[in-house]
C-alpha cells in the first residue's frame, strides 16, 4: 500500500539511458526554442514590412497555433508517458471551443 | 473508528451525512434531494396539468403559469434528473471498476453541497417575490424585461448548482482515468461506466458555455451591461447559442447514464454478455462527440438562415445513426437471452418503444422546413417528454429498483414496483402522445389557457388524466420505499442472482471501503466469469490484505457552499439601493467560503487508516463502522 515506500536503485545502464534520453530531449528544447524565435521574427517583420492586414492575421494566427503546439509538446511534455488522456481531452475542449466560435462568427456576426 | 457496530443517534447521523466524504453516502445524500426535487417539479406537473384540463380555466393566473412552467422545466433537468443519475454514478460507477472511492472524496461532497444550496436558492424564490418566468430556457429578451428577481434567482442558483455539477464530472473522468483495478481495461469497464465516463466529459465541456451565457445575464440585470440588449449594441440571439451549446449536450448527460443503466439492466436480465458491446461503447462515444454539433437545431426559426440551418439538419439526423445502433444491440442482447421480467426489466423493455417514439419525432423536428411548422408547438412538448420520461425517467425509476438492494440492503417489493410501472407507464403515454395531436392542430406550448372554441378541449382532457395515473405510480413507489425500510429484510451480495459486474461481488450495502482486498479483473463481466469458475468469494484479490488509507470527514464542503448561498443573497439585493445590508451579506458570505476554502489549504488532513486487523475483525462478521 500507498505508506510501504519503495526505494529503487538504478543501475547504470538505467542510468545511462536516462541521461541520453535527458540529452536528447535538451536537444528538443533548443531546436523549438529557436524554431519559436524564428517564428515570432517572421511575425514583427510582416507587421513592419507593412503586408496587408488580410495576409498577416491569418497567417499570424497559424504560427500562433504551431507555437501552441510546439509549445504544449516540448515544453509541457504533452507526448511523455501518461499523458495520453490529457492530450484527448485537451483537444476535445479545442474542438469544442473552435466549432463554438467557428459558429459564432459565421452565422451570428457575418 | 471502532469495530464494534454501534447505533448512532439522529443527531449524530445527520452531523455524519453532512460531513461525510464517503461516495456511498454522497450517493444517498444525492438520491433524497433529487428525489425531493422530483417530488417538488411533479406537484408543479401536476398545477400545469389541472390548469389546463379544461378551456378558459382561472386555476392559475397567466403570471403564476409562467412561473411554474420555467421552475417545472428548470426544477426537473437541474435539480432532479441530473443528481438521480449522479446518485446512481456515485453509488455504483466506483463499485464497478473496483475503486475504494472516488479520485477526489472532498470535492465529491463539495460538489453535492454547492448542488444542494444552489437548488434551495434557486426554490426560495417561491417565497421571496416570485420565481423565474421566462421558460426554462430563459431567453434574454424575456428575462431582461422580467420584474422582480425571479430571474435573479435562476442565474445565481443556476451558476452554484452548475459548479457542483462541473465538480462531479471532473471528479468521476479521473475516477475512471485513474482508480481502475489492475487488469480493468477501458474495454473491460461495465457499460455503466462508459455512460457515466462520456456523460462526465460532456459535463466539463458543456458547463463552461452555460456559465458563460449565466454571467453575462447577471451582469446585464444586476450592473446593467448589455451583452443581450439589442438597443445597446448587444445581441439578444447570443443567449440562445450560449444556452443551446450547452442545452444539447445536457440532454445527451441525462439519456446517457440513463443508457448505461438499461445495457445492465439487459445483460443481467437476460443472462447473456451483451451483445455488441464494442459497437455500443462506440456509439456513446459518437453520440458525445456529435452532441456538440447540433445545437441550432433549437433555432431553426431564428433565421441563420437555410446554409446553416441544413448544416444543422443533416448533423441532427445523423444523431440518430447511434441511438439506431445501440437500439439494436439491446433488442439482441434480449434475443434468445433466458430473461426474468423483473420490476427493472420491465422498464427497460418498455424503454426501448418509448424512446424509439421520441427519437422519430426528434429526427421528424431536424427536417428544417417542418420544424417551421413544429416550432414552439405542444408537437415540441411530446417530443422531449418521450425522450426524458420515457429514456431519462424510466431509467431512474429502473435504477432505482435495480441498484436500491446495493445502496440500502434491502430489497423494494416487486409487486408494489409493478403497480409503480403500470401506473406510470400507462399514464405518461395517456399525457404525452396526445399533445403530438394537439401539436399538429396548433396548439402552441408556453399558453395559460386557450378557447372552448379552439377544438383542444377533449385531448388536454385526456392529457391531464394521464397526469393522475402517473402521480398514483409515485406515490406506490413511496409507499414501496417506506414499507421496504420498515420491514428491512437484509439481503445478500447478489440479491438479483444474475449480477455481471463487480459490485454485486460484494456485501449489500458494501463496507465503507468497498474492496478489502482490490480485485483483478480478467474480462468483461468480472463477477459473472468468477462465478461461472466456481470461485465462491466472486473475485480473485490483486493484493494481499493489508492497511487501507482513507479519507476523513469533513464539514468544510457544507461550509464553502453555505458561503456561496449567502453571498448569493447579497449579490441579488446588491443593487436594489435600498437595501444597505445588501453589501454586508455579500462579504459576510464570500468571507465563509474563502475562509474555509484557506482552513482546508493551510490545515493538513492525512486520512487515517484501516489496520489488518480491523479488516479481519471485520470480515468474521463484526461491523466496521467509518466515522
Ligand atoms: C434522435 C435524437 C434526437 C433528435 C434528432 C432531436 C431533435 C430535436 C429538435 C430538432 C428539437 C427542437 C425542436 C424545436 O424546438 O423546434 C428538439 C427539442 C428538444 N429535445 Fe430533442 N432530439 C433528439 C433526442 C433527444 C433526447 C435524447 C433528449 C433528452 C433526453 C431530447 C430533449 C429535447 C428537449 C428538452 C427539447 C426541447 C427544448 C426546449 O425547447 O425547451 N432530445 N429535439
Ligand atoms: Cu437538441
């Protein structure tokens, strides 16, 4: 039961894959980080070159959404062992709230 | 904690209902004011009916039939239909999937009590200038011109009982998720679970638009912004969405347990697995998932205009390609089953024609261009009466047969039950077919009265008969329920005889931590594949017997939503201007409960636990009794 604690030592080829596996996924965090820099560059650039309002909402948006994703996979783990329910109903409410809104806009304000 | 079985005192039982963290006794606690609360909309059903059992009737006046239909409709799917079904989930749902209580028991009886104060404020407006009057739908054109504070009452009761309810689903979703024995696979899990799984998911989705849609009407009646006031710039249609976002989905958060509940009832009454299990697993699923995309079909007269109302139709009728689907399989799993009519299988096979009628004529209301027709007619009244009485209701009523020896050890009398059903059954058909007919001649639903030349007379005749025989069928039940206690004739773990799933594997009522030792689940239909080995102790054990940690009571659940219906007061006065104590009771209240939302986070409870010993003292035959 829960209070007979139970203490694992690891052995070192546990721990070696551990450390690779913690390595790899520094690798990860840097390669999105930059990726997500570059993104956001493209956004102040397209707002300072002065493109037309229609072309930079849209695509503003979609590199809004990819950040979200990249964001809530690398950083907050969303992939990792477990989170399985987590994701499904994290995307559940997001179809929810797009097919909501998606509604609102087209047939309330239109 | 003793193990000596000790007699409690009234006092002392009340003090332990209101403190208790136990899912069992929340159960129970859920069962008496949902059943109050059905009590409550059936002498409102039955002023409605004796208002218009004859032409130009003054029974009632025109207000006070407004204020009665919108508490009816309101009182029925908040206050009773929903906490029946979540009695039946807290009670049973943790039993099936071999849990020894919920993932979060304080929250369990937070959740019950912000339901309960919510619904006792949402009654109180009886007596505190006028209850609610704009429908149970509320819409804001109708409630922001209604006088008094009835609808003050229906937006502030609506919002605490609705966090209850949000705090239910999440609670059970991580039940499911997390508190499954070993080997109680999500294809293992008793239909019941499943219904309860995706109607719990449905709740956390569909709530957040009603509290939405709930907040904005407070502001607007009570700080004067204009969400929905057309001459501020507002707009009046965004209530209806709002409302209709959630409305659907919470039609399919009743009929779903309520389907659960029946696939039991079929499986075990027919002594056979059920057939299908995966296709209707699936079907709840989808239904779930499409309830989200239909909900304009409340607004087809609105005028979105015909692209989206066609959108709206044809996701509507494919609705109904599920419900088919899980028709089928419980007309199979019927077919060349060795089947005992009992009291719940009684109702579940008269379920099935029931619903089928309510399911046509809500494919019938999808086709837009009739719909113009049906539209605000008493056709709209038949429809979701079949739906709710004969899906939702019966289901409650053949739950509460089925599942009262596992809640209360003892058996309801099945003679007394039959007269129950053939009342009922008799008398809703009698009530609700003939308002198809009354539909179709043009009756609209939300009148007072109507005209002795108008040609209704007859059928709203019929039509309040009809309402009599099915409140004689509620009263034999409570006749059955008192009578059932007074004799109180202990039964045993499987008082059916044909039990499938793990709660009939053990004791009726079962020991406050369910499961001395966690089962291991080897299939679908645990119990049934133990019993079929022969194994007399009904399940085989995951672990050996050893110390069990479990939660302590504790009143601060009753506190915090006490707070709640304080400052609800408050916050409805607030604006009067004459009333300076208005403020007072608004902090006093919310003091309550951020106070004793602090005490539980700085004060830390660590549970107690069950010795070995005690669990063995226990299973010789002593009662172990929690606190
Ligand atoms: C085959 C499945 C179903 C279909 C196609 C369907 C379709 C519809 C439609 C189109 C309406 C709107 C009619 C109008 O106001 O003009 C309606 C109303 C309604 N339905 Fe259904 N329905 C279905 C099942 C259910 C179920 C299972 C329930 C509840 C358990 C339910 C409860 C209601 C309620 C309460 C209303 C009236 C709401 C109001 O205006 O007060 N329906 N249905
Ligand atoms: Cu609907």
């Amino acid at each position: 039961m829960a209070h007979d604690t139970h203490i694992h030592v690891r052995t070192q080829s546990e721990f070696e894959y551990a450390k690779k596996k913690r390595a790899d996924e520094m690798k990860g965090h840097l390669a999105t980080f930059a990726i997500m820099i570059f993104l956001t560059l493209i956004a102040f650039t397209m707002v300072a070159a002065g493109f037309s309002t229609y072309l930079i909402v849209p695509i503003i948006l979609l590199m809004a959404g990819i950040q979200v994703i990249l964001q809530l996979y690398y950083f907050m783990h969303l992939s990792g062992k477990g989170h399985g329910m987590v994701a499904f109903f994290l995307f559940c409410g997001i179809f929810v709230a797009f097919i909501t809104v998606l509604a609102l806009v087209t047939i309330v304000w239109w | 904690m003793s193990s000596i079985a000790q007699k409690k005192g009234f006092g002392a039982t009340i003090w332990d209902f209101m403190t208790t963290v136990d899912h069992k006794k929340i159960a129970i606690l859920y069962l008496i004011s949902g059943g109050f609360f059905f009590l409550v909309g059936g002498i409102e059903a039955m002023l409605i009916r004796i208002q218009l059992a004859k032409a130009g009737n003054d029974f009632l006046s025109a207000g006070l039939y407004n204020e009665i239909i919108t508490m009816h409709g309101t009182t029925m799917i908040f206050l009773a239909s929903m906490p029946l079904l979540l009695a039946f989930m807290n009670a049973i749902m943790p039993l099936q999937i071999g849990a020894r209580d919920v993932a979060f028991p304080f929250l369990n009886s937070l959740g019950f009590w912000l339901f309960f104060f919510g619904g006792i404020f949402l009654n109180l407006s009886w007596f505190m200038g006028g209850a609610p009057d704009a429908g149970w739908t509320n819409y804001a054109s109708l409630a922001l011109a209604s006088e008094g504070h009835g609808i003050d009452f229906y937006t502030l009761g609506l919002t605490i009982s609705g966090f209850g309810t949000l705090i239910a689903g999440i609670n059970f979703l991580v039940t499911i998720i997390n508190m499954r024995a070993p080997g109680m696979t999500y294809m293992r899990m008793p239909l019941f679970t499943w219904t309860t799984f995706v109607a719990s998911a449905l709740i956390l989705l569909a709530f957040p638009p009603l509290t939405v849609g709930l907040f904005f009407m407070i502001f607007d009646r009570l700080f004067n912004s204009s969400f929905f006031v057309v001459e501020m710039g507002g707009n009046t249609i965004i209530w209806e969405h709002l409302f209709w976002i959630f409305g659907h989905p919470e039609v399919y958060i009743l009929i779903l347990p309520a389907f659960g509940i029946f696939s039991e009832i079929f499986a075990i009454f027919s002594r056979k697995r059920l057939f299908g299990y995966t296709a209707l697993v699936f079907a709840t699923i989808l239904i779930g998932f499409y309830g989200f995309m239909v909900w304009a079909h409340h607004m087809f007269t609105v005028g979105l205009g015909p692209t989206a109302n066609a959108v709206f139709a044809l996701a509507t009728m494919i609705i109904a390609v599920p419900t088919g689907i899980k028709i089928f399989n419980w007309l199979l799993t019927i077919w060349g089953g060795s089947i005992s009519f009992t009291v719940p299988m009684i109702y579940a096979v008269a379920f099935i024609p029931s619903f089928v009628a309510g399911g046509v004529t809500g494919v019938m209301q999808a086709i837009a261009p009739l719909d113009y027709q049906l539209h605000d007619s008493y056709f709209i009244v038949a429809h979701f009466h079949y739906v709710i009485v004969g899906g939702v209701v019966l289901g409650i009523l053949a739950g509460t047969h089925l599942y009262w020896p596992k809640m209360f050890g003892t058996m309801l009398s099945e003679k007394l039950g039959k007269w129950t059903f053939w009342f009922f059954f008799i008398g809703f058909h009698l009530t609700f077919f003939i308002q198809h007919f009354l539909g179709l001649m043009g009756m609209p639903r939300r009148v007072y009265t109507f005209g002795a030349d108008q040609g209704w007379d007859l059928f709203n005749a019929i039509s309040s008969a009809g309402a009599v025989f099915m409140a004689i069928g509620v009263i034999i039940l409570l006749v059955n329920v008192v009578m059932t206690t007074i004799k109180n004739e202990r039964v045993g773990n499987d008082p059916w005889g044909d039990g499938r799933t793990l709660e009939w594997a053990i004791p009726s009522p079962p020991p406050f931590y369910n499961f001395a030792q966690t089962p291991l689940v080897r299939g679908l239909d645990t119990f049934w594949i133990e019993k079929m080995d022969g194994n007399k102790k009904g399940m085989i054990f995951a672990e050996p017997l050893g110390d069990i940690h479990m939660p302590n009571n504790s009143i601060i659940p009753f506190v915090i939503s006490l707070g709640m219906f304080i400052a609800s007061f408050g916050a409805l006065y607030f604006l009067d201007g004459d009333k300076p104590w208005a403020l007072a009771v608004l902090i006093i209240g919310l003091l309550i409960t951020f106070g004793s939302m602090l005490v539980r986070s700085l004060k830390d409870d660590l549970g107690f636990y069950i010795t070995k010993e005690e669990l063995l003292e226990d299973a010789k035959g002593g009662k172990t009794d929690g606190h």
